[in-house]
C-alpha cells in the first residue's frame, strides 16, 4: 500500500521514469500512465500509486504536463536527484566497508536511507574518496547519469554479432538485481549478442574475458532490457 513507501521512494522512481532508458522506457504509443508504471515498480496497487501522485502534485513536488502526465517539479526534482545521490552512496557503504554483495546493498539501502542525514552523507562520500559510481555502475551524480543515457542502450536493441561493454544494471527488481550477479552480468563484463528473438522472450549472449569466449547465457526480454551497455566502438 501507499503507506508502506516513502516520498522520496516515489520521487525517487517518478525520476527514473523521468530520464529513461531501456527498461524504464516507455512501452510504445499505448504505454500504460505513470500511476501504473510507478505501482509496478514499487510493487503496490495502481490506486495506492494514485494516491501519493496527488499529494506529491499537492506538495508541489509533481505537475501536469500537457497530457495529464506528471513531471517532476524542479523542486521534486532537486529532492529526487538528492535521494538518488544519497541511495548510491550508502550502497557504496555497504559494499566497501561492510562487504554486502550490491544486490544485497541496494535492498538495504532503501531501508537505511533515511537514518543518514545529509551531514552524514557528505562524510561517507569522503571516506568513500568521492566513488564515481554505486555498485551497479550508476553515477552518484546525477547530471552525469543523465548525460551518459545518451552513450548507453539496452541490451535488446542490439543486433547479432555486436559487441558492447556492460554499464549499468536495472535495479528496480531485486530479484532480477540478485540474478544478474549471480550469472556474472555485472558493470565492466564484455558481452557479444548471439542471437536475438524478442517474440521468443529469448537473447543468448557470449561473455568475453580479455577478448576471448567465456560462456554463454539465455536471457529473457526483461533482463535484457534491463542491461545498459555501451556499444563497442564498431558497432555504435
């Protein structure tokens, strides 16, 4: 239920859909309105989502756009660039001085963030010696992950044959987070599209270690919307 989030967890899921990319695009002419995207990433009801969009609209937070869609107000989203900045560095936290995995981190994250206050966010940031990036190959900031969407693109929108480098990993879905590091799909990991079949729900990618095969995966549609690569130069 609404309830069981927080403001800054809408805002901060109003501003993926804000800046989107791969699996936070919107799906085709006939995607659903944002109460039903914001719901299903939060995991509640479409009327619980509706709820908190209109105190979000009543606390200035959100507007409507010129189709009834909401946008991010510039001060909601001064806030949500400030929740996202503050989630990624805690998750940076818990992975390099507490040893959690970043699935692991990013599910703790979300519960802790709001018993770190900004004086305190400031201080991990330089313990953490200013990280660029959280474990999932986000920026911390987020005017550098809004310039780089531009350099990124899902995985499903490659072609057979191509090659590209892994960025960043979809992180709305814990289990699906878990399930990319469990098979090695993490920032960093070269890959090469095998074979493409949307209408199947199936993609096989070769994983490259210093440019030779290291093993194949069978991936979904969904997991491979929800890996942001950056094209190797050749094929960009």
């Amino acid at each position: 239920m609404a309830q069981g989030h927080s403001i800054d967890e809408y805002l901060e899921t109003i501003y993926f859909l804000a800046f989107p990319i791969g699996e936070y695009t919107p799906h085709g002419t006939g995607s659903p309105p944002l109460a039903s995207r914001v719901a299903e990433m939060l995991g509640v009801s479409r009327a619980s989502a509706g709820e908190m969009l209109k105190r979000l609209e009543a606390e200035g937070l959100i507007e409507r756009g010129a189709r009834k869609e909401a946008l991010l107000t510039d001060t909601g989203r001064e806030r949500a660039e400030h929740v996202v900045r503050k989630h990624r560095l805690i998750e940076r936290l818990l992975t390099d001085f507490m040893g959690y995995t970043g699935a692991e981190a990013h599910e703790r994250a979300d519960l802790l963030g709001d018993t770190f206050t900004d004086e305190m966010i400031e201080r991990i940031d330089e313990k953490l010696g200013h990280p660029d990036r959280c474990p999932h190959g986000w920026p911390v900031d987020p005017e550098v992950e809004q310039r780089e969407n531009l350099e990124l693109s899902p995985l499903a929108a490659l072609g057979p044959g191509a090659r590209a480098t892994i960025v960043r990993l979809a992180e709305h879905d814990g289990e699906l987070l878990h399930w990319f590091y469990d098979q090695g799909l993490v920032p960093g990991q070269q890959i090469e599209m095998r074979s493409s079949e949307p209408a199947a729900d199936q993609f096989t990618i070769g994983l490259i270690d210093n440019g030779a095969p290291d093993g194949e995966r069978a991936i979904s549609e969904k997991a491979a919307a929800g890996l942001f690569v950056k094209p190797a130069a050749s094929d960009s």
